[in-house]
C-alpha cells in the first residue's frame, strides 16, 4: 500500500485530514511542531510528517524534530492562506447532505480504488480479490456511512483503519478469509458483519463495547468461550449472526451464547456434520431463532441431541419464533422434531430446504397443548419413494393450528380435515395438487385464505364447487395453474364471502366473465387468453379492482359494468384505440396502468391524450415512459405525451370549412387581381397570339404563291386617320412589313371599287379599324364587304377586327347587317386605353399579319374618302 512520501493519498478531512493533506501537497513549505503529533495520530505517514521539510533550494534538510526557523514570513503567512482556503472549500464540497452510492461489485478489483468521490457516502466492493485495507485506502471518505466488501480475500483487520471515518455506522466484511483482528478504539458501528471468516476464536474486541448503537452483529469461530462474549454482553443487540467454524465442538462450553443480549439470534453450524453438539441455544432474550445446517437421524442415528436442544427452548417462555434451514433427518425424526416443537412456547414455526429419508412408523400426533399458530414448509425433498401418504397427510390436515403452508414439496394430495378446522390460512404454492383437493370438504368453514398456487388445477368448475364448502372463504389464489372455463357445464356456485380472487396465468377465454363471484372486489386475470369483456356484466358492482395485463385486449374496458373500479391493470395487452369516454364512465379510478400497449398514434388517439392530461399524474401509472406509440411507422416509439396532429386533419367539419373559406379567399383575390389588372383582356391577347402563329406554320404554300404585295389592307374612316398614321402605322411597318392604304396605294385612274378589290386581293390580311366613324363610311362597309366575300370565297381567315372606340349593337344601322354579324361571330381586338397594353397589342397584331411575301407589290396612290 502507499506508504510515506510525496504520493501519499491526501486526506481530506474537515480538520486534522485537511492539514495532512496540504502537508503532502505543499512539502516545500510545510513545517510542524512536534506538540501536532497529537492532531495526526494513526496517520500512516505520521511518522514523516513531524520532521521539518526543506525550505528552500539551498537549505541542507532538516533533521527530525528540528524546526526550520528559516521560512520566510511571506511564506509562512501564504501557508496559513492556503490552509484556510483549503478548509473553506473541503467545508463547501462536504456540506451537501445527500447520498453518493458508489457501486463496484464483480470488478476484478485487487486494491481499494484510488479515484472515489470525496463525498461517498456508500461503498461497495463486494465480489473482488482485495487481500488488504488500509488507512490511507479510505481516509479522505470522511462522509462514508456504509462500507460493503463480503466475498474478497481480506486475510487481517485493523480497525484503526476506520479512525477518520467517524460517520461509518454499516460495515459488512463477511465471507472474507478473515483470521485475525487488530483491536483499537473503534467506531460506534450501528452494523458489523464479519460472520463466514476463518477466525479461530469469536473476533470479539473489548472495545466492541462502547457499540452502544450496535443493531446487528455478525460473527465466526471455531471456538465459542463464555469469557470471549463477556465484552458485549451488556449490549442490547437486535439481531445477532453466528457462524461456527468446521472444527466446533472439539472444546465446546454449552452456555457461552447464554451472555449474548439480542431478540433474534441466528447459528449456522458446520455444513456435513452429524448434529452432536451440546450447545444450549435458548437463549432467554431471544424472541427469534433460526438454526441452520442440521444434519440427524439417519440410518442408525437418531436426533437425540438436536431434540434435546429443542427440549431446552421450553424454559423460554419468550421465544415466539423457530426458523430451522438446511435439514437432513429422516421422517421418523422430522416427526419427532414437529412434535416436540408442538408442546413448545413457539408460536411460529419455519422449516425449509429440508431432505427426508426412512420409512415412517406409524405414531399418534399429540395435538393437544400447543401455542403454535402458524407452520410452514418449503423445499422438501423426500428421498423415499413409497410412503402411508394417507398416514402423513392426516396428520397435516387435522393440526389445530390457525396458519398451515406447505410449497415447493411435490405434494399429490391434501386429505379434508376430518372435523371442523381451525385453519384461517393454507397455502399448498407449488405442489401437484389436482382437481380432486378437498372436494366435498365442509369441514374449513373458518378458513379465509387459500392458495393454490402453482399446481396441477385444470377446470374451472371444480375449483368453485370446492370453494362453495367455504362458508368463510374471503381470498383465494389458483395462479399458474391450467384452469378451462366451460359454459356448458352451467356450474357457477362460487362461495358469496369470496372478496379476491386470483385466476392469472391460466388459460382462461373471456367466457370467465360470465362465472364469477358475485361480490369479488379484487379480481386478478393477467397472463390469460381474454379477447374482450362483455358488455351485458351487471352483477360485478362491487368490483374495485381488475387486472386483465398481458392478454389480447383490445380497449379498454368501460365502467359502465364496474361502477366500483378504482384501479385497472391492461399493460401488454393489443390496445390500439383506447376508448374516449373511459374516464368519463370510470369517475372513480384513481389508478390506470394501461403502458406498453400498441397505441395507434392516429387522430383517434388524440383524445384519448388529451383526457390524461386532465387527470392527476399519479392515476396514470407508468406516464409517460411507457406509454408510446406502435404504429404508424412513421411515429414507432414516440411517447403519447409528445405525440400530436393538428385540428384540420382530425375534424372532418372543420376540415371542410377551413378548405371552403380558403377557396373563397382565393377566388376572391383572383377575382380583385383579374379585374384590377384586366386579366381578360391579357388573356385574350395571349390566346389570339398563340392561335395566329398555330396558323402561320400552317400556311399552305398556294396561299404565299399567289404574289401577295401586303401584308395588311387597312380600311378606316377618315376621322381615325389620326390614330392611323401616329399609332399604326409606326408600330406596325417594322422589320419589312408592308401595308396598304387607300390614300397611299390605289391605283390612280381606276375606280374606287376594283382598286379596293384589287388590293384586299393583294394583300394577306384585312384590317378594319372600327368606331362609330367607320360605320357612317359607305366606303368602309363597301371595303367590309369585298373583305367579307373573299373571306367565304378563298376559306382563308383574313379579316381582322380592331374596335377602336365602344360601337353599341343598337348604333348600327340595320342596312350593315354583315358588320353586325361579324362582330357578334368573330373576335376582335380591343384598343386598350392604358399605355402598359398597347406593346402586346401591337405585338399580337404583327404577329398574326407578319408573313414572308413571295414579291413585293407596287406602291402607288392614294384616295382620300
């Protein structure tokens, strides 16, 4: 271990751990008076730390007890600020009142770790091959309150070890290899195990005395003498362990345990050895015994000296409680125990991992003058195969005692008591009980409480014919077992005392719920095949609680049947959609353990949330951890509480308003945006452009080789002539298009009609730039008309209708029938008023005239109209 030097562990203690510490970390500056020696008593180093360190560079070392007058003020003055400090800070981290446990069992560990917390207040060690315990192992663990290590290799204690850990009231160094300890003034430990070492003689120090606060004691030797008891036996010690070591008996005094003060006392005597002891275990201030490791009575031995130990607890009268482990005796010698245990002050008796051989003789059990109250058996192995089974359980049935268990004995039967039974409680847990078990017994009209636990049960129907004996009967338990509920069988008389019944982890279907004990308050059915509960129960009104967990559940049922239930249990079971209206129906639950279900996360589910969310945390067992969603993939593992879908997609009314007030908010702004922005008219622009170039690519080649001169022929009034030649024209007879007008074109010398002819024959389109002018023109209806007929003549769509001013149908006179029809069946482009429009109107109607001309035309006169 660490020994004397620089790397000496620091000691960390309030007060004098706090000086040494600084002491190892500051050597250079450290310097100590010899009268400090009893401040640093039991230090391992303290030796080192008396002697003056070096001061400075160039001063030779000091010799022990020599002070070093040489340190400098400053220095001595910084030394003393920085204990101060370290004290502060050491006070600061120590303060906190709450528990550190620090855990490291099965670590492999050979030494105490060096890197533990300061404030530790529980260490455990357990399992490891530490060999040795130092001071400095613990010594700055000033708040350590319990210290763990059974099962290491430690060989030697010193209990100085624990001088500086003055809280430190739980040490267990059981199952040690233990052979000697060193006694020094002690802590007053509240718990000290060192039971199951190698100790020759009891490790009991006089300084064990001062343990006034010593609850449990736990010890070992081989050689138990009065005088080594004699230090603690005025202790009032609540519970003491002793463990005699392989060689006990060899120089045994029977009355050294007479001297221990304790009410429960436990001996465990060596394992594999005939029981010939003269040990006189009835103590007189035990109310509690547990004798462990018994081996008597086979082959030709008898239990003579165990039996005349038991004979001696009867000069006890406080002894209440028997607890013998670990026994191997023949059935001759088991009865003799229980009988000579029967007439003893002993009110409860407990035997258990208990190995019978022999035969057994026939004997009267004496029943009378007893004060036992309760006996129970677990673990027997009975390694004879052919026994009077009627003989042995006639002898259990008709004891006159109040509690009887017997588990985990492979018991085929139990016979009725052949009278009225004073048995308030049995329980037969894991044996091979069949059906058959007190069938048509009436004799167990005072029992209350029966279990049947763990056996070979399989019909239903017998197990309520069996109970409907049982006047009394107020709990019962057929757990584990392989139970069938038949309708057929029409059998359903179960006893009305009956208030808890446990019927888990058998195979019962939902058909259960229609056989059940009219006035049952806790009802326990986990673990079994149910798919449903009827709606239709009505005589379950008492019912408080139900545990239906780990079946194929798939809701969660309503309390509309259970007006009662205050606590459910439906954890592991199919619920997906758990119903909304459960805490409206169930007002009185107070606790709900509905987790690890497969909760689909939908909008079904939403309420369902919503409604935990209004009841306290504390009804909803297990909120929220386990509570998360199954499906959808999407939402796999999420936690109900953070699971959540927005209104819209859950309410369907909502849903539709939502969507219908969005459209109508939507159609409105396009209809504002389609009438600020005379969307209309943009449109129509844009669809005349795309049809006009559809119909440029399909020009047939005739129509461009009959010598076209113009692109356009336009025929306008001539109050528009303004508007013709600023606005027109200029935007119109770019990139080599060519138009025609009468005043600029006409041929002169021929008349009005075959120029007008002439040239609309000449030119690819017709434009016609129309106003209320243009219909007082004879000459423009004339052009519209030779227009119009070669329009019907050709087949071809060469007439094109600009409006340049609003022309009302009732302003045409009824002679110009062919302009009314045209306007009313061909479409026309409008003349926009905002200067925005007119680049794509101008855009449009160069596209829909501008054509590649085979020749070009001659270019000659004008008449003016």
């Amino acid at each position: 271990g660490n020994q004397c030097g620089a790397k000496a562990s620091p000691a960390f203690h309030v007060n004098v751990n706090a000086v040494i510490f600084l002491a190892q970390r500051f050597p250079e500056c450290s310097w100590w008076r010899t009268q400090d020696s009893q401040n640093i008593r039991g230090h391992p180093c303290r030796k080192d730390l008396y002697p003056c360190r070096k001061c400075s560079e160039g001063y030779n070392s000091c010799r022990r007890n020599v002070y070093c007058h040489t340190m400098t003020k400053m220095n001595s003055v910084i030394f003393y600020v920085i204990i101060v400090l370290g004290l502060i800070l050491i006070k600061i981290q120590l303060s906190d009142g709450s528990e550190l446990i620090i855990k490291r069992p099965r670590a492999n560990l050979t030494h105490v770790p060096k890197d533990l917390p300061l404030t530790t207040t529980t260490l455990d060690l357990s399992q490891n091959n530490i060999s040795e315990l130092q001071t400095s192992d613990i010594l700055s663990l000033s708040k350590l309150r319990a210290l763990m290590m059974p099962y290491n290799r430690l060989q030697y204690l010193d209990i100085g070890v624990f001088e500086f850990n003055t809280e430190l009231e739980y040490l267990d160094l059981s199952h040690n290899e233990l052979r000697v300890i060193s006694c020094h003034p002690t802590v007053n430990f509240k718990h000290l195990d060192l039971s199951f070492n190698a100790f020759a003689a009891l490790p009991i120090c006089k300084e064990f005395g001062n343990m006034s606060q010593l609850n449990f004691l736990g010890l070992s030797g081989s050689q138990v003498q009065s005088a080594s008891v004699q230090p603690i036996a005025h202790l009032n010690i609540s519970e003491v362990l002793l463990v005699l070591g392989d060689t006990y008996g060899e120089r045994e005094d029977p009355e050294c345990l007479q001297h221990i003060n304790t009410g429960a006392l436990h001996i465990v005597f060596p394992e594999k050895r005939e029981f010939s002891f003269m040990l006189d275990v009835s103590v007189s201030t035990v109310n509690s015994l547990e004798l462990s490791n018994i081996k008597c009575g086979h082959e030709n031995s008898t239990c003579s000296h165990f039996l005349s130990a038991l004979l001696k607890l009867r000069k006890n009268p406080g002894l209440s409680s028997l607890t013998l482990n670990n026994i191997e005796t023949s059935w001759n010698s088991f009865l003799e125990i229980l009988q000579s245990v029967w007439h003893s002050p002993v009110k409860y008796f407990s035997i258990s991992n208990m190995t019978l051989q022999g035969q057994v003789e026939f004997r009267n059990f004496n029943y009378s003058d007893t004060s036992l109250k309760a006996l129970s058996i677990h673990q027997v192995v009975s390694e004879v195969y052919s026994l009077p089974q009627k003989y042995i359980y006639g002898i259990f049935s008709n004891m006159n005692i109040q509690n009887f268990t017997v588990s985990g004995t492979r018991m085929l039967h139990m016979l009725c008591p052949s009278k009225v039974s004073p048995f308030l409680y049995l329980d037969f847990t894991d044996n091979l009980l069949t059906d058959t078990v007190f069938k048509d017994c009436r004799n167990l009209v005072e029992l209350k409480t029966l279990s049947l636990q763990k056996n070979q049960l399989k019909k239903l129907e017998n197990t309520i014919l069996m109970s409907a004996e049982m006047k009394s009967l107020q709990k019962l338990d057929v757990s584990q077992n392989f139970l069938q509920y038949s309708e057929e069988e029409n059998l359903c008389s179960w006893t009305e005392s009956l208030l808890v019944l446990n019927l888990s982890s058998n195979m019962l279907t939902d058909s259960v719920f229609t056989c059940l004990p009219p006035k049952v308050k806790v009802l326990d059915l986990h673990n079994n095949r149910i798919m449903s509960i009827p709606k239709d129960i009505t005589y379950l009104q008492d019912l408080q609680e139900l545990n239906v967990a780990s079946n194929s559940l798939t809701d969660l049922p309503g309390c509309g049947t259970f007006s009662s239930l205050s606590v459910l249990v439906i954890e592991h079971n199919l619920v997906s959609h758990p119903s909304v209206d459960f805490f409206q129906s169930c007002q009185k639950i107070r606790s709900l353990t509905a987790g690890n279900n497969p909760f689909r996360c939908t909008c079904e589910l939403r309420e369902f949330v919503k409604n935990i969310g209004h009841v306290s945390g504390e009804v909803v067992e297990g909120w929220p951890d386990a509570y998360r969603c199954g499906s959808p993939e999407s939402a796999k593992g999420t936690p109900l509480q953070d699971f959540h879908m927005s209104p819209l997609s859950c309410d369907t009314v909502l849903l539709i308003v939502t969507v219908g007030a969005t459209l109508l908010g939507l159609v409105a702004i396009m209809a504002f945006l389609w009438l600020y922005f005379d969307l209309p008219w943009y449109l129509r622009m844009i669809c005349q452009w795309t049809q006009t170039r559809h119909r440029a690519r399909n020009i047939p080649e005739e129509e461009l080789q009959r010598k076209l001169q113009f692109h356009a022929f336009v025929s306008y009034s001539g109050h528009d002539s303004t508007w013709v030649k600023n606005e027109l024209l200029p935007n119109l007879e770019k990139d080599g298009i060519q138009i025609c007008l009468h005043e600029r074109n006409f041929i002169p010398g021929k008349s009005i009609m075959e120029n007008i002819i002439h040239f609309i024959e000449k030119s690819y389109k017709s434009i016609f730039v129309l106003s209320p002018h243009f219909i007082q023109s004879e000459w423009c209806h004339y052009e519209l008309y030779f227009a119009h007929h070669n329009l019907f003549h050709e087949g071809s769509d060469n007439l094109i209708l600009i409006l340049l001013e609003p022309i009302p149908q009732y302003s045409i006179p009824s002679k110009y029938h062919k302009l009314k029809s045209l306007m009313a069946q061909r479409t026309y482009l409008e003349w926009p008023m905002e200067n925005s429009k007119h680049r794509l109107f101008w855009a449009n109607l160069r596209a829909t005239i501008n054509v590649k001309l085979v020749s070009q035309a001659e270019t000659t006169c004008h008449i003016q109209r």
